[in-house]
C-alpha cells in the first residue's frame, strides 16, 4: 500500500518548533504508537545544527528518531537503513545538490519503495519540492530558477515558501504557462500538502494566516490560482 506525502512550504522554520502540530500531525498518519522516524539532511550538507533540530521535534518520547548522513556515511546499507522507517522527513535547503547525492547513492530509489510500502514522506522546503516533478528553487544561485527533474512521486510541480519569498511567485506561475513545469500547488511556509498516495487530499498550517494553492491554466489559457481550504491544527 502505497503510503503518504506530506510536503511543507518551509523546513527549518517548522523544525526549529518542537511544538508545531505538524509534527503531532505526520506521526499520527502511521497510526504506531511510536514509529520509527528517519531524518535526511543532505540538503544542508548534514548540518549538525539541523539535526539537534529533528531530534527536539522528535524526541524519544513521542517516537524512535534516527538519522542517515550522506557526506559522512556510517550506514553499509543505505537503502535497508531507510525501509526500516515509518516516516522520513527531508530537511531544506540545496534541492539540486541534494537530488545528485541522492542519486549517486541509490537513495531516490530506496525512498520510492519506502513510499510504495506505506511509509510516510514528508519535509519542508527542498525537502517538500523533492517530491514532485519540479518547481522554484534557489539551488542554483541567488536568483530564482527553475528545477524540472525532482523525484516526480507526485505528478505536479510545487512552490515552497509562497509567503516568504516574492520572487517565486511569477516565476512558478511563467513557468506552468510556458509548459516548463506541469499544473501544481503552492503552499505557505507552515502549510502542509496531505496526499494520500498520490491523491491529494486536503491542507493543514500550524498558522491561521496559512494558504494553499493549485494553480493550473485554465481553458482560457491564463493560469489560476485557486485556493485551498487549509485545516489550521492547534497545539
């Protein structure tokens, strides 16, 4: 059974809150008592800061934290170490470099059968475009770009951090229009995207302010924006 996908507008914003109900939110979707949850810091070059971070939010008490460093390795089996795992959660920061890493160590394919037998995905950032097709990105420079070649679990392309960064915006929306990047969603930096396999199946923020959107051309050849109802969850 193919598990979930929880994409997240930010990364280290969320980690940074151990409180945030998201957190709550994505252990619950395992329906375990105490799952075993995997962190995944490539995007940061594994930055040991980041780390303390997930194991804060993830503490022994609520499940069975581990993390998988990939510039450093100590695990022989990469691709055994990350099917043990109920959740794997994907920290922010450089999608482009950390997609490479990935794919020279076989990691694309391992979190694909993790996926395909029911763990959940999720992460915010780079940690949240990986999933899709492409989307915007700042992996290549101080400018905006464009990244077309994400894992592509979910057949649509993703802007993070919709709240936070102007420059996203027209360039997601030019990009759908020109053909560059499929119809997707966009989402604010506390909002989470809940897909189901890959049926998505509704919002939720840790922020009451917190939007979502699919945006897609419509059939006069103009793109929409068409907002999302979003679950605020409490504490």
């Amino acid at each position: 059974m193919t598990g979930h996908i929880l994409p997240t507008g930010a990364g280290r914003v969320v980690m940074d809150k151990p409180a945030n109900p998201l957190h709550r939110y994505t252990l619950e979707l395992t329906g375990k008592e105490r799952p075993r949850v995997l962190f995944i810091g490539t995007a940061s070059g594994d930055d040991p800061t980041y780390i303390v971070s997930f194991y804060s939010s993830y503490h022994v008490d609520r499940c069975l934290p581990s993390h998988l460093r990939l510039f450093h390795i100590s695990e022989p089996d990469i691709r055994a170490f990350i099917l043990k795992h109920d959740v794997i959660t994907v920290g922010g920061g450089n999608t482009a470099n950390m997609l490479d890493v990935w794919r020279r160590h076989g990691v694309d394919s391992a979190l694909r059968e993790a996926w395909e037998q029911g763990a959940v995905m999720t992460g915010g950032s780079a940690g949240g475009l990986c999933w899709f097709k492409g989307g915007t990105t700042d992996s290549f420079g101080p400018a905006m770009e464009v990244l077309v070649d994400g894992l592509g679990f979910l057949d649509a392309s993703f802007c993070p951090h919709f709240d936070a960064e102007d420059q996203r915006r027209p360039l997601f929306n030019q990009a759908i229009l020109d053909g560059v990047l499929p119809a997707g969603y966009a989402a604010d930096n506390e909002v989470a995207l809940h897909f189901e396999g890959t049926e998505y199946v509704g919002a939720i923020s840790s922020s009451p302010k917190g939007q979502a959107l699919r945006t897609y051309i419509a059939e006069d050849g103009k793109i929409t924006e068409e907002p999302l109802e979003v679950e605020v969850l409490t504490a």
